[in-house]
C-alpha cells in the first residue's frame, strides 16, 4: 500500500513537473523564445496570444533563416503571477534562463516586477524585449550602464512620460470639445489615479499640464488599486464640480470606477488611460455602464495604424474572438523586430544583434519603430513617440464598441500637417452630460 | 453639511457590507471557537454561483441568489464535516485548514474562470438620491439586509429552542454538552447557519463589486479588523465595529481625497489604537476569562 502511494506521488509529481514545464514545438534546432507574464490574467493571455501567433506564421513558413538552416521557433511559457507575487515573476524569468534556456525573451507586465526580472535577464545576457511595464527607469538603466542592461528593449508601450504626453493631448481634445458643445467657460479637471509607482508621474505632469491647457484642476483622489467600491470617491467628485476625469489606472479599479459612475450617471466624462477598458470584457464587467468612457489604447477594431494593423487586428481577432490589447504586441516583436534582424545577420548572438536591433527603424502593427538615444547620445532603447512614428490611440465606448476617436485631424504642431489614422469616429459626450450643461 | 452628509451616508453605506460579513463570522467563532478564514472565500464562491445562474444559465438574479444560498451553505457543511469537524479541537489547525480551503476555492475558481473581471447584474437598478448624495437601491437593500439580519439572528437565538441550544454552547460547551445538548450538532448548524451568510451577503453585495478569484481577500482582512475591533464572537461588538470602521474609510476618503487607498489603512489602525486600550475588543470577552 505503501509503495502504491509513492509510485502515486512520484507520478503526480512527474506530471507537475511537465506540465510546468508546458512548451510548444520541441526541437533541437529551434529559436527558444521565452514568454513571461500573467499568464491566468488577460494581460499575460495577451502576452502568450501575440507570441502563438508569431510562432505560428513563421513556422508556416519553414521557420527563420539562420545563416544557412532554417530555425523554427520554440515558445516556452513562464506565469509571473506578477500581479500577486513579485518572487514568483523572478523564479519563472530564472527558470527561463537557467532551465529553459531560451534565446529570447519577451513580456512582462507590472514595473515593479519587470525590473527584478530584466536584473535576471541582464545578467544571463538574454535579450529581454518588454511588453508591458512603462516605467522610464527601465529604458534609463540602459543609458546609465549600457555594458549590462543593453539587452534590453522596449517592445510596447512606449514610456510613461510619453503615455501621459499622449493622454494630455486626448485630455485637451475632450476639453476642447466640451468647452465647444456644451458652452462650459472652464473646464474643471478631476484626477482619479490609482495608488502606483507608474502613476505618480503622470499626476505631478498633470498639476501642470491641466492649469497650462487653460482648464481648472478640482481635485486629485487616489483609490487603491484593486477598491471594489468608489462611491465615496464619485460622490466627492461630484461634489467638486468636475467636467472632466482623468482617469489613470491599469488595476481593476477601472472596472467599479467606470461601472458605478455611469450607474450614478455622473456628469462628468472620463478621459486618460483605464486598462480594463481596452479589453473587449469591459463592457460585460461594467454591465454596459462603461459607455462613453474614453481611454488610450493601443488598437481598436476597424482602425488602421499602418497598413500592417489590418491584418494583425483581423487575424487576432479570428484566432482568439478577441481584440488584441498592448501586450498582444509580442507578436510584432518576434515578427517586425526580431526575426527581421535575426535573418539579416543569421545569427543569435546578442552581442551581434542588438548594434542592429538598436538603430534600425522598422514598421510595427501600431505604427514605426524606432529607438531614443537620450540628451547626451547614449542608447535607451526607448521607443520613440510621435507622428510618423508610435501614437497609439484615443479610443471610446460607443454603444458596446470600441471606437477610435484619435488621432483624427490631429496638428501636433500649429504648423504640421494633420494627423488622422483610418477609421476614426467623433467622439461623443454622454447625453446626461448634455443634458445638465446644455440649457 | 453636504460634506457631513456625504460622510453619514458613505459611512452608512460601507458599515452595513462590513456587518453583514462580520456577522456570520463572529456567530460561528462565538459558539464553536472555530476562527473560519474561509468566510469571506465562501462569499466569492457564492458570487460566481450568482454568476453562472445569471450570465451563463440566464436566470433571473433573484434565482441566482437563492441557489447561491442553497449551495454554498451545502459546500460549508460538507467542509465542515470533511476538514474542519476532525480537527476542531486544535484551534492552531483549524485556522490553517480553513485558509488553505480558501486557497483552494481561489485556485479552483482561478481555473474555471480564470483572473477575468466578471460582473452580475443588480437585484434592484438604479439609484435614489438622499439628501443630494447618489445611492444605489442595491446600497440600500444591503443596509436594510443588515438590519434584518442583525433582527433575524437576535429573534433566533432568543425565541427558538435552536437559539436556547446556541447560547448555552457558546456559554459553556462541556454544561450544554451535560444538559442534554448536542453541541456536535450545534455546531454544525451553526456553521451551516455562517456559512449561508455569508453567500447571503455575497449575493447583496456582489452586484456592488468586481468578480475575481481574490476577491475574499480585502473583505477578509476588513471582517477580521471589524471582529477585533469589535469584540471576538460579539455579535453586537461586530455590528457596532462595523459601523466605526465604515465612517472611518468615508472619512478619509472624503477629508483626504489624495489618501483614498489609505482607507483600509485608517480603518485598521483605528482597530489597534482600540485594542491597546480595549485588549479585548468593544464587547469582548477578555482573554483571561476565556475558557
């Protein structure tokens, strides 16, 4: 009976260990590119999605041509189970390195577990391409010790200076519009970010970018993370007068924030970034509530960024019924970044590829790829922000769908030309919002 | 005063949801010294059960309540008679066996729903606004829940001969045990009696929040401040409890809206700063005179 339980647990044990170690295609000669992220939460499904879909069309295609053999790619997985547990995120990046051995590896997901995990990567002198954590430190320890952190790239989205510059322009625009339809002299500005390391910067930009578009700031609260419950914060806001939310948030806060106030139908429409309303299970998490609520976001059906976006989008959304999010972008990466570089020089050699990797400018499926030197010339591998270059996108929930409302006849500058991406609809102001400001 | 009335009604509003956990947790610790830590994870199984009736099976949510009820209070029977009732005289054990039951409702809810946000529809839409504050009918069913439950539980361990049972075994187990009581069995519905309250309060409350497989873990922290503060086992400490720390969190999130996510914080050391000066909680019984 004894042994009957042993041969039980060696066997129960063996198929933890396999199932642990969970791989798609195996192979000797093969390009082991390892994924890491959240893999029981939407972002790291994202991550893996993106990745399955790189692996699967080049492999449809015989693999990637190194020197003189074709090399198909090997997927490995890791879960992070960043957003629970920061050591659990290190132990998977260490077992991609030391037992997977992967070439490779794209993902990531919080800052605060990306950094311990690109320390890992560094070390093991893996080319580690971030999809996910947008936190300038990461691109900054690039610049400061070029010798160590070069193996690191920044894949999607671009960094949090550029996310807040790109969410005070949608921030403007909405003003604008309300300023314009509903005859409102000064627009008042509630900031709702949650409690985070990446937020804080985006708030103290907000203190000054908000008084300098000619709006007024009513007031910043600052709800945890993962609060259940903002009904005492929507009633302050209330209370405060505000036209406007600037939303920042990237937890579930964003889902009983945008659901409850568009129960309580307050008068003020939310504009910045809110994660959870990019993906498509916003509008069921939110019961419909979630209307009008506007966000940036990397891709939206029926919006082109370029002309790859189209067949990205579409197929994504054939494959896995779902529109790709940010961290879907480790398809881009494998596909426009990678395997490109990988086949020019054909080789794996890190030290050969990234003096590549680093100065080319390639397109993407949400628009061009380059890479930021910082103010005294050295390397950041920081993607570059801009037109012409990565934008991504104002979008809004119009009636269950996610629609792009920006870039739409954008003018970066009084000079510039327009910029408006294909696909683009007006944005619209919710009809309770009309109803109290428009007499 | 629209700043006070804010707080009244916020506070009001907080301090029910944190009673009606607090309840259940503090009745099954009061009679059968059992501290569950899977309460506040039976009230996650409750939401997803609320969940599959509604969105999957499309029932009305009323439905979803009910089997809720019906099901979770069978699922805390069943684990009280598996893990909990062989173990129950080791108070050190029970408390580990009771977290890891609630680790295992994360994992296996985690695996069939995955980390996803679900959301159920609400009992009662729309909201009514009190003294120029919004407030949901489902807010006012969950404080008028509380209070119904409070008088519920105090007319059945006052007027029945199961209540009679109750208070003698929570008085002193081994007399009821002489008299003729079978403290087994008391016990058994008792956690029956929790547990169903807790799905009782998942399914008010759930409506109110966000679906996850974490989602036991704020409540839990907040119900065992609410028990502490209020006493462990009172059931009127704890309702009393809940209420302090509910205007506590209002309190800070409308006088010091940049510290909101403090919230939890405030509410938690206001439970310390009573217990060093109450080590026994508000209606407690003090550690030297327990059995």
């Amino acid at each position: 009976m004894e042994r009957w339980g042993k041969g039980i647990l060696i066997l129960a044990m063996a198929f933890l260990f396999a199932v642990s170690s969970f791989t798609v295609v195996s192979g000797q000669d093969t390009i082991k590119i390892g994924v890491i992220g959240p893999m029981k939460f939407v972002q790291g499904q994202g991550h893996w999605n993106g990745a399955t879909m790189a692996a699967e069309e080049i492999n449809a295609k015989g693999g990637i041509q190194v020197g003189a053999k074709k090399m198909k790619i090997e997927l490995v997985q890791a879960d992070s189970n960043e957003f629970l547990n920061v050591t659990d995120a290190t132990t998977a990046m260490e077992r991609l390195v030391t037992k997977d051995k992967v070439h490779f590896i794209v993902g990531g997901f919080r800052t605060e577990a990306v950094l311990p995990m690109q320390d890992i990567a560094m070390e093991n002198k893996k080319i580690f391409i971030g999809v996910g954590a947008a936190h300038d430190e990461l691109c900054n320890r690039v610049a400061r010790d070029y010798k160590t952190y070069k193996y690191w790239f920044r894949g999607s989205p671009f960094n949090s200076t550029f996310l807040g510059r790109t969410s005070f322009v949608h921030l403007a625009t909405v003003g604008a519009i309300l300023k314009g339809s509903l005859n409102i002299p000064k627009v008042k500005v509630a900031i709702a970010a949650e409690k985070a390391e990446w937020t804080e910067p985006l708030i103290k930009g907000g203190e000054t970018a908000i008084p300098a578009m000619g709006m007024e700031i009513a007031g910043i609260w600052r709800p945890s993370p993962v609060a259940t419950d903002v009904t005492a914060e929507l009633s302050a806001i209330q209370r405060s007068d505000a036209h406007l939310i600037f939303t920042i948030f990237s937890s579930s806060v964003g889902i009983p924030f945008a659901r409850q106030a568009g129960e309580l139908k307050i008068p003020a429409v939310q504009v910045g970034i809110n994660v959870e309303a990019q993906k498509d299970g916003f509008w069921q998490a939110t019961r419909g509530m979630g209307n009008y609520v506007a966000t940036m976001n990397t891709y939206a059906r029926g919006v082109e960024s370029n002309e790859l976006t189209k067949a990205f989008v579409d197929t994504y959304v054939k494959r896995f019924n779902e529109t790709p999010t940010y961290t879907a972008d480790t398809y881009s990466v494998i596909v426009n970044s990678l395997a490109p570089v990988i086949e020019q020089l054909g080789t794996l050699d890190p030290e050969k590829l990234i003096p590549v990797m680093e100065t080319r400018v390639h397109k993407s499926c949400s628009g061009t790829v380059a890479y930021l030197k910082d103010a005294e010339g050295r390397h950041l591998h920081e993607l570059r922000w801009g037109p012409g270059f990565l934008t991504a996108l104002g979008v809004q929930w119009q009636d269950g769908e996610l629609k792009g409302f920006w870039p739409n006849k954008w003018k970066p500058a009084p000079e510039a030309p327009e910029v408006t991406y294909k696909g683009m609809v007006p944005y619209k102001i919710p009809p309770w919002m009309i109803e109290k400001y428009k007499k | 005063m629209n700043l006070l009335i804010d707080i009244i009604i916020s506070g009001l509003i907080s301090g029910s949801v944190f009673a009606l956990l607090a309840i259940g947790f503090s009745l099954i610790f009061g009679v059968a010294r059992i501290v569950n830590i899977a309460h506040t994870a039976f009230y996650m199984v409750a939401a997803y059960c609320i969940y599959v009736v509604t969105q999957r099976m499309g029932f009305h949510p009323l439905w979803g309540m009910v089997a809720a009820i019906v099901l979770v209070t069978l699922l805390g029977i069943i684990s009280y008679k598996l893990f909990i009732n062989p173990i129950r005289e080791h108070h050190g054990a029970v408390l580990i066996a009771t977290i890891a039951l609630a680790m295992a409702f994360q994992e296996v809810m985690g695996i069939i729903f995955t980390g996803s946000y679900l959301s159920v529809p609400k009992l009662i839409k729309g909201y009514h606004v009190i003294l120029g504050v919004k407030v949901f009918y489902q807010q006012l069913l969950t404080f008028g829940a509380a209070l119904l439950i409070l008088a519920g539980l105090w007319a059945l361990l006052m007027r029945t001969k199961l209540g009679l049972a109750v208070r003698s075994t929570a008085q002193d187990r081994e007399v009821a045990n002489l008299m003729g009581i079978n403290e087994a069995r008391v016990a058994m519905a008792t956690m029956g009696l929790s547990v169903g309250l807790a799905a009782l309060t998942g399914a008010i409350v759930v409506p109110l929040t966000v679906l996850e497989p974490h989602m036991w873990m704020h409540p839990l922290v907040m119900m065992m401040a609410v028990v502490v503060l209020g006493g462990l086992g009172s059931l009127k400490g704890s309702f009393l409890g809940a209420y302090i720390l509910g205007f506590a969190e209002a309190l800070v999130v409308f006088l010091a809206p940049m510290g909101a996510f403090l919230k939890g914080s405030v509410a938690l050391s206001i439970m310390i700063l009573v217990l060093l000066i109450r080590p026994e909680g508000l209606f407690g019984v003090s550690f030297e005179e327990e059995r």
